[in-house]
C-alpha cells in the first residue's frame, strides 16, 4: 500500500452536494470500481493484499488511480467496524441489515466523507454512480440518503456519538475499529507476554489499536548473497532498513517494478519475519550435525526464501515443505533463482508438498535447524491484512492451537541432537504462543529454550530493544515498527 495518512480525516463538517440525484454521475469512476471489487472478493475469502494487485491490472489503472484505489479499499477494510456503526445510525437500521453489496457501496462512500481528502459533492456523486451501476438505481436513493447524514457531522463528532470515550470495552472496539474478542485478546497479550502491567496496559492497547490502523510502510528483503540492501535503494526510492541488516524500506513506487524482486534476488517481506530467519541462522549448532535445514511450513515463501539463501552461503541444503499445493507452487517460483544459485554450488534447495505434522516421523534427526511458521490467527499482522479482524474468529484457535502443538512436536523429533527448532507465529495471541511452547515442553525432556534475544540485532548489528525479560521474544507494530511476531528458539539436548 502506499504510505499515505491512515487516520480519518479530522476537519470541518462537510458541505453537501449542490447537484440533484438525477444531475449527478450515473456511472461508476474506475478507482471506486477497482475499490468496489476489492471489496467484494474479500467478502469472498480472497487476501486483500494479494487480490488489489490483480484488480489493479485488471482495470489497467495508471499509478496515481491505483494508488487512490488501494488506499479506499484498504481504509475502508481497516475502518469497517466504525464506518458500521455511523451507517446504522444513519440509515436508521443496524448494518447486517443491509445488502451487502450496498453495504459495501456506503462503506466506500464514508470513508471518503470522513477518511480521505476526498470533496463531499465528489464522494457523494461518484458513490451514488457506484451504487447505480453495481447494484442498481433503487439502490442509489438509499446511498444518497445516508451519505447525506453522514456527512452532517464531522468524524469527531460521529465517533463520540457511536463510541464515546467513556464507553466502556465495546466502546473502545469500535472507536479502532476492531471486533471486541480481538481487543480483548490483544489487551491479554499485551499482560501475557510482560509487554504491559494491569496499570499500564489501557495506554498500551491504545497504542497497538492505533498501530493496526496504520497503513504499512512497504519493507524490502535483499536475500543474501543474492543482493544486497544497496542494490535496492540504488534501484528504488527506498532506504536501508534500521531495524534489519538485510531491508530497506520503500518510500514510494511499485515493488513490482524493481528488477531485483522481479528475478528473486529480492522480495517484499515484513522485517520482523526477515529479523526470525535471520535469528534462526544465528544460533550456534555443534559441528557433525546434518547439513540439512527444514522449513516445516514454508507457505508463502518469505522466510523460506531467506533461509534457502543463507543456507546456499553455508554450503547446506533446504527442503520447503507446505501442505497445499497452491502455496507449495507460490514457494517454488518465489524460490527458483535461489534453487538454482544451490544447484551450481553442489547445494540443494527443494520445495515438497507434504503435512508438516508427519516429517519428524518419516525423517527423525534429519535436520541441523527447524522454522516452524505455523498457521495462526494472523492476529499481529493487522496492519497488512486488515480484513482478518472481520474474518477471524474466538473458534478459530480451538482448531489451529492443536495444529500448532503437533508441527512443533514434528519439528523437535525431525531435528537432530544439538539442532535448533525456532517456533514462530504471526500472531501475539498467548494461546498460540507462550501457552503452545510451554505444553510441547512439558511432554519432552530432551528440550531446552534458548534465550532469543541475543539473536535479534538491529541494522547496526546493535541487540534489538523492548524484548523483555525472554527468553522468548514478541515484536510488537507499535513498540518495534514490525508485525507482532512472536519467536521462540529450542534446542534439542545432544545427551536427550
């Protein structure tokens, strides 16, 4: 997304449109389309972030548009739970229900009332030209109707009126624009992972909420020994990373158009994910061991792409495996120079479709370290993907926190004596972090934590700050600037 103001805008009320419905736009502009369609795809189980790129093609839309379209869709995505809560206001009936499609329509139509720089004659007319032309013209009475109210009041004064300061828990949840479970769940982070105590942890959780509602800046990888943080700020209008020795940071442009992501040489990756690889990389192992590094559940392909070029520069293998085959394709392309760079160093790097739970069973003692980036939540990544608030679900842990237990214990069985497993999570949530760690422990005595902390070092190869007591470490987007990852470094005792 572009690094553009995340927070609604905050200025006077706003001026009603001076046209009639029947004189405005009847037709829907490109960028609210593109928006539009975004919009509906995540109500359909896609990624926002891997679907705006292909709207974007699809609509052909030249730079600017398209810049104007992601931070519509994206702001409408993250805002949703606020804007929900003013529409039922204003439409003098709660959100659900309203079709979803108008529902979308006035989703859009608010945040450019409230949250963009967006003239309210331009967002009420192309909104209503929105609605006639996706769901129709009985539609854009409605849309009309309620964008009008909306924009009545200015965005303080609707906040207030919907979620008051005072107002308690759920108060709170719509004001950031999170479902209540997530709050709750993240205040209980905040206190499980010692980040925050029961007096500071009201300000703490302000200040995540707020953070998760920050439109991302745009981190770059150079795997290394492929490229070099060097050759991506030569290449772009980006600048070197202070928090990782291998990023940059983007400041503005398409990271599609740099030849060095193009070929493989480098990505786009959060740089806490590069920061766990790195760290993974970092722990000393003794010599004899395998040389043999496993990636238990590489989908994507970020951290795999990182570990599979270290491990070309260590003189040891790699094997990349993921459980779907879609995404096990998506590693192998996001892999192929990097595969190759291995086969002309007489290294392998190879990416096998298989369920992680069952390696540490079919390969016992194979493996010198272990990344185990297990399925999550994804509760610390709001920021990227803003619809995972909305999608996500208190059930879900009940499901993923038994897949969680039974890949670490796959990785701890398939690493050898002496070899490093490193668990890690997008996610802060204490039931898919501290609590999955501390019930594999219990059932082993061949297993050890390390300290973590010693292995996260900064840009300037400085210890990174606020990792609290350890010995496992949660990075936290409003305390490190990274998506709150969390990383937990095990060995395996060589006389278990």
């Amino acid at each position: 997304m572009p690094d553009r103001p995340s927070r609604p805008h905050r200025g006077g009320p706003r001026r009603r449109s001076a046209t009639t419905p029947a004189q405005r736009t009847r037709a829907a502009e490109p960028t609210r389309f593109a928006a539009y369609t975004l919009l509906r795809a995540v109500a359909e189980g896609a990624y926002a972030n891997l679907e705006m790129p292909k709207v974007i093609r699809a609509r052909r839309l030249e730079a600017r548009d398209a810049a104007f379209a992601t931070e519509l869709a994206f702001g409408t995505i993250r805002w949703q739970g606020l804007y929900d809560a003013i529409i039922a206001v204003a439409a003098d009936r709660p959100a659900e229900q309203i079709d979803a499609n108008i529902l979308d329509v006035l989703r859009l139509g608010v945040h450019q009332l409230l949250g963009m720089r967006v003239p309210a004659h331009a967002a009420a007319d192309q909104t209503v030209g929105l609605a006639r032309t996706v769901v129709g013209q009985g539609a854009a009475g409605l849309v009309n109707a309620v964008l009008r109210r909306v924009g009545e009041r200015t965005l303080e004064e609707w906040t207030e009126a919907v979620a008051p300061a005072d107002g308690g828990a759920h108060a709170l949840a719509v004001r950031h624009s999170h479902p209540e479970w997530v709050v709750a769940a993240l205040r209980a982070s905040l206190l499980g992972h010692g980040r925050a105590t029961p007096e500071t942890v009201d300000a703490e959780l302000v200040a995540l909420l707020a953070a998760n509602n920050e439109p991302p800046r745009v981190h770059l990888v150079a795997r290394p020994g492929l490229s070099t943080v060097e050759d991506l700020t030569s290449a772009a209008d980006a600048e070197p990373s202070r928090t990782s020795p291998i990023g940059a940071v983007l400041r503005s442009g398409d990271p599609g158009r740099i030849a060095a992501i193009r070929d493989g040489r480098a990505a786009v990756q959060d740089e806490g994910s590069q920061l766990l690889a790195l760290a993974l990389a970092a722990v000393d192992v003794p010599d004899g061991l395998p040389a043999r590094w496993l990636d238990l559940c590489a989908g994507p392909g970020g951290k795999a792409g990182v570990l599979g070029a270290l491990a070309v520069r260590s003189g040891v293998d790699l094997t990349a495996v993921e459980v779907s085959p879609h995404r096990a394709d998506l590693v192998r392309s996001g892999l192929a120079l990097v595969s190759e760079r291995a086969e002309a160093a007489g290294r392998r790097v190879e990416v096998r479709t298989a369920d992680g739970r069952e390696v540490g069973e079919d390969e016992p003692e194979a493996y010198a370290r272990v990344l185990v980036d297990a399925p999550c939540t994804g509760l610390g990544a709001l920021r990227r993907r803003p619809e995972a608030r909305w999608r996500r679900q208190p059930s879900d842990l009940a499901t993923l926190g038994p897949l969680q237990r039974s890949l670490l214990a796959s990785a701890l069985d398939a690493v050898a004596p002496g070899g490093v497993v490193a668990y890690a999570t997008c996610s802060p949530h204490v039931a898919e972090t501290r609590f999955v760690v501390t019930d594999v422990l219990k059932k082993r005595d061949d297993v050890e934590l390390v300290d973590a902390r010693p292995f996260l070092t900064d840009a300037a190869g400085a210890p990174m700050p606020n990792l609290g007591d350890g010995p496992t470490v949660q990075l936290w987007p409003h305390v490190h600037g990274t998506d709150a990852m969390y990383l937990a470094l095990l060995r395996k005792r060589a006389d278990g």
